[in-house]
C-alpha cells in the first residue's frame, strides 16, 4: 500500500468523524483530530498506511484490538476501536493535551535543566506501573520510545500506541521500516520477528531511564548503546551500573525479565549513595515542581478543552542503530568480574517451586546440592549478569556438580538397597503376624456369638421417649445489622470526580486525622472481658436474625464458631471497629480508584456479611459493570479479626456526586 489519503479540516470520515486538524505523520500513517458528528467527543484517528488485510484478518485484527483496549491504567493513553471505510483501516485513540517525553527532554537540555535520580525514578515508576498492568493482561508494548510516551497539562505520564505499535510495526517489518528498524530503544530482538517477551519492554525502559538522566540524548550520541548507557552511569552507585547495563544486554534471556522487578532494583538504586547526589545538576523550580507532585496533580477527565498541536505525536525516530549497535553483544559478567573484589560474594538466587530464594554465595549454592536440597537441573541467576541457567551449565560450578553426581547416585543406590532389606523384613514379620490376628480373630467372633444368643429379647421403646435423652438444640447463627451513617459532605470530597487527585488526597488527609481520632478514643473506651481474635481487621452492629437468603452453604469451611485454640469465647466485634477498617486510608483510597475509573455519579450501596473467621462473605452493590466487580473485588480482600457472638451484615453507602 502507498502513501495514504490525506483529509483536509472539515472533512467527514465514515459518516462519523469530523477532521479538526491534522496531527502528524509517520511510516505508519496519519493522524488526525477529529470530532465525532453526534457525540462531540474529541479524539486522534490514525489512518493507517498498510494493506487492508481481507474480511477475516480484519475481524480477528478487531478483536485483538477490542481485547488490549480493555487493559486500563491512568498512565495509558486508551485506544476505542478500529475501523474500516472502504478497505482503508481507521484506528480511534484518545487524545491528550501535552508533549511528548522526546519533546520534553529536548526542551529541558536547551535549557540546561536535567533530571536528578529521584525525579526520573518518579517518572520510570509511572511506566513501570503502566507496563506492568500490560504485561499482566498477557500483552508486550514492543515498540517503548520517547515520542510514544506523553506528558499531560497535568504533569501525568501516559504510554501510547499500544495496540498501534503491534498492528503496524509487525506489517511494515517486511518492508524494514518503522519502529522496529529505525528507533534505537526498541529490543533488538523485535527486528528478528520472534515473539516478544516481557524482556523487550524492559530494555526500552532501561535505555529509557538513562535517556532521561543523560544530558546528551540516544539519537544524538554517535556511539553504541553500551557506550551511551555508561557515560550515564559513570560515578553512579553500583547499583545503578548493573541495572542499566543489565537492561540492554543483547540477548533477551539474559536481561531481568519482570518490569516489576526493574522497577525495584531502581527504587534501590536511588536509594543508594551515588557520586551525583546533590551535585550541581540545575532543576528549573517549575519543572521540579511538575516532577515532584506529578500523580497529586491530574485529573481523571483528560479530554482537552483548549487544544495543543504536536507535530511528533505518534511520528516515530527515524535516526537508524548503527551497524556496531546491531551486532555488540555487551559482556557484563566481565564488566562486573573487574569491579568485584569479594572472593564468594553472594549473588545467586535458587530458584524451587518456581520462586527465587537467596541470594547465596557460591559455597552456599554446592552446600545445598550436597544436601540435595537442589539438584544438577535447578535454575540459579547470577544477580549481577541477570543470566538464568541449569546449574550444571554454569561455568563456575560445572566442574563441581559434575563430580558430585556419580558419589550422589552412588549413596542413593546403597540407600535403595538398604529400603529392599528392610522391606523384606516386614513382609516376612507380617506373615506371622497374620496368622496371629487369624486365630485371634476367630477367638474373638465366637465369644461374641455366645455372648450375643445369651442376651434378652429387646422391648419396644416410644420415638419420643427414645430421642428425650438429647436435649440440645441447633440454631442458625444470628446476623448483627448495621447501617453506617457517613457524612456525606466528606464522602463527596474524597469521592468526587470533577476533584483533583491532589484534593481528593488533602480531603482524604483531613478524614484520618478526624478518624484517627475517633478510632483511638473508642479503642481507649473497650474494657477487657472475653479474649480478642488475632487481628484481622475490623466490625459490629445492632442484633437481628438470619433471613432465608442468608445461606452460607459454600462457604461452610470458613466459618469459625467464636472460640480460639483453646476453646475461650472471643471477644465480639464492635462498630468502631468496623469503620476502623472501612475507613482506613487504605480502603477510602481503593474504593475512590473503583469510583473514578467508572466515571459514575450519584450513591451506591455496598452490602456484605463478616463471618466469624474475620472474612467479607455475600457481598452485593447497587452498582453494575465494572464498578460493581471493582467494588466487590476491594470488599472481598478485607479481612477483620476472629471474634465471638453473631455473625455481622453491614449496609454501606457511599456517595460521590
């Protein structure tokens, strides 16, 4: 396919779309800001520049499409749908009012303003967070650049083209053009066609975050991307150089495979003394100020009102990696062996049942083979080279598992044999021991047939007379109800949707410090009595009984009956208990992302049930969709302490505009 038709403003595409302006251009097509005719929703329409793919293709193109674009995050720019008119193929994201982090940086550098370690960590944070809610969903970005990441008005960070990245790179990579050919952040492995891993994310945003730290940017510097990690990394702590060389290793199975995982180590290495920490790096105050307080300063709402025209957005690097970029393959162990000292440091991790343990050090690691704790196939990682490999393929303990396996299967032979001895032994010991049990079988039967035909003819006994010797009584456990009265003029702060993020977490503030000081003064009101449950949270409420709906059948197992280990009756739950818990800033804070992620206005009501166990049961919302499943899903994970007495229902209404 050639180059694509151009609209001009005013146009009408599909009956539908109005073109506002155009936005931009790339090998992948162009955008546009259009308008829908009927709704007025503003939005980027990106006209693709590829072959259209034929009916079926596209209807399963579609609902790839429709699957990523459920994958939601405040730091990921939302893709709608894709689109056809007349077999030209029309993809709908939303727009947002800011520039990119390429513009950004180049804006800060003319002004010789650069990032500080805990400025970019609180800008990778917001990545990391956002990729890894894409790689949870089963999906790799492939294609992380800084011309597809944004920065809005309000200071928020958002990842674009998520969906566009894989749609387009993956039919332009047959003609060797395109992201995966021209930018030097994307894995170099996406050039190979394979199937991307996790890995390929997280080498664009280790090269990313040293984009952001240096003062010269990756497609301006004429090197390697070795060479341009470590003029960054130079004088920064240890950790920070094996981070970042690490992340851009060539090989994908040899570099850190969980963005989480990156993320941390980075938390550790800002953390960490660095030669550059309150060096003469110069911030420029507004800047700093829009770092700092980047996730207190957006809103949810992003759709722009006064609109700003971004030549870049979604235009790709055209600057090609060099030919020695391409095909170097950096040797960190080497990099690492000449900083390291210690003769047996401990850096690697053991991997059983699927999870890490350690780190150990080398002697440790043949300690446990010994002890066949793990054996010649388990998995070590060396932190340093973040390579994974069976344990007898890694050279330094080669030699030593190699020895060791002939004296292992040698003892295991002689423990097997010494098993068939003993074995023997009892099969011979439980032949005559049968024989014994025979006899005393038969004994035993005939004294009982003699002691049985000497015994009287049974009488008749009445049914009522016959179960009068059980006097006991079983009830269903009683419900303890409770409707929380909550001042809604502070509901309404915490929850309200047209809020800053940065009111929401001043009102939000404002409610502990009052309920903290409630909770305290009741704490400080409750006497002793009947034991208390171990901690588990929080409840209580005013008496009633069970209805016929309270039917706790699959959840039997779950359910304590008010007495600990030693069979003392716990203490009951008592209603500042319940607010304790449901009011935490924990909880305030994970309904309100429920209710902003919705987008909906007015009051819901949460009901559930506290079984004895501490744990939520039969919960409903007056809420539908994904509200009701978020809300549902925040309740279910709460957990109060075991207590005695009457199971708790709670009614819960929640107000926020």
């Amino acid at each position: 396919m050639g180059a694509v038709a151009s609209f001009e403003p005013g146009d009408v595409i599909a009956s539908r779309f109005k073109v506002v302006e155009p936005l931009g251009s790339s090998e992948g097509g162009i955008a546009y800001l259009v308008q829908e005719t009927e709704k007025k929703r503003r939005m980027v329409l990106k006209h693709l520049a590829v072959p259209y793919v034929g009916d079926e293709d596209y209807e399963e193109l579609r609902r790839e499409i429709k699957d990523a674009s459920s994958i939601r995050h405040k730091n990921i720019l939302q893709v709608y749908g894709l689109g056809k008119e007349q077999e030209e193929l029309f993809l709908a994201m939303e727009y947002v009012d800011g520039e990119t982090l390429d513009r950004h940086l180049r804006n800060r550098r003319l002004k010789g303003q650069f990032m500080s370690l805990k400025g970019a960590y609180n800008l990778v944070a917001h990545l990391c967070n956002a990729l890894q809610v894409v790689h949870d969903a089963g999906v790799v970005h492939g294609a992380l650049t800084t011309r597809n990441i944004y920065i809005t008005r309000q200071g928020r960070v958002k990842i674009a083209n998520l969906v566009y990245a894989k749609l387009v790179s993956s039919r332009l990579a047959a003609d060797k053009r395109g992201a995966f050919f021209d930018s030097p952040f994307i894995a170099p492995e996406a050039a190979q066609g394979v199937p991307l891993t996790p890995a390929a994310d997280v080498y664009s945003t280790g090269l990313l975050t040293a984009e952001i730290l240096s003062e010269v940017g990756r497609e301006e510097w004429a090197g390697s991307t070795e060479e341009f990690v470590e003029q960054v990394v130079n004088g920064r702590s240890a950790g920070m150089q094996e981070l970042l060389f690490g992340a851009v290793v060539q090989v994908p199975q040899a570099r850190m495979q969980s963005i989480r995982d990156f993320k941390a180590a980075l938390k550790d290495a800002v953390d960490a003394p660095s030669d550059f920490e309150f060096s003469s790096v110069v911030l420029g105050a507004s800047d700093l100020q829009d770092w700092a307080t980047a996730d207190n300063n957006v809103v949810e709402d992003e759709s722009p009102s006064v609109l700003m025209k971004k030549k870049d957005i979604f235009d790709l690097p055209d600057l090609p990696p060099t030919a020695e970029e391409r095909s170097m393959e950096l040797d960190l162990a080497t990099v690492v062996s000449l900083a390291n000292s210690d003769e047996d440091p401990e850096i690697w991790l053991v991997q059983k049942d699927g999870l890490d343990y350690g780190p150990f050090t080398r002697q440790t690691v043949l300690e446990m083979l010994h002890k066949d704790e793990i054996a010649e196939g388990s998995s070590v990682l060396n932190m340093l080279t973040q390579r994974r490999a069976d344990l007898v393929d890694v050279g330094v303990f080669r030699a030593d598992v190699l020895k060791y396996i002939p004296v292992r299967e040698e003892r295991r032979a002689r423990e097997a044999k010494e098993r068939e001895r003993k074995v023997a032994q009892v099969k011979t010991g439980a032949k005559f021991s049968a024989a014994g049990v025979i006899v005393t079988a038969v004994v035993i039967t005939s004294l009982s047939v003699i002691a049985y035909l000497q015994l009287p003819d049974p009488v008749p006994v009445e049914f009522p007379d016959a179960i009068s010797a059980f006097p006991h009584t079983f009830e269903v456990p009683k419900i303890e109800e409770i409707t929380l009265n909550v001042d809604t003029s502070q509901t309404l702060a915490i929850f309200n949707p047209d809020a800053s993020e940065a009111e929401r977490e001043a009102a939000l503030e404002a409610w502990r410090l009052e309920h903290d000081k409630r909770i305290e003064a009741e704490r400080k009101k409750s006497r002793g009595g009947k034991r208390r449950g171990k901690p588990r949270g929080a409840a209580t409420g005013t008496p009633g009984t069970a209805g016929p709906d309270d039917n706790f059948d699959e959840n039997v197992d779950t359910l304590a009956f008010g007495v600990d280990e030693n069979g003392e009756e716990l203490e009951t739950l008592q209603d500042w208990e319940v607010e304790e818990q449901l009011y935490s800033s924990r909880a305030l804070r994970k309904q309100s992302e429920c209710l902003q992620g919705s987008g909906h206005r007015g009051k819901i009501t949460v009901d559930f049930v506290i079984v004895q166990n501490g744990q939520v049961r039969k919960i409903t919302t007056t809420a539908s969709g994904e509200l009701d499943a978020c809300l549902k899903s925040v309740f279910r994970s709460m957990r109060f302490r075991e207590f005695g007495g009457t199971l708790k229902k709670v009614s819960y209404p929640i107000n926020f505009g």
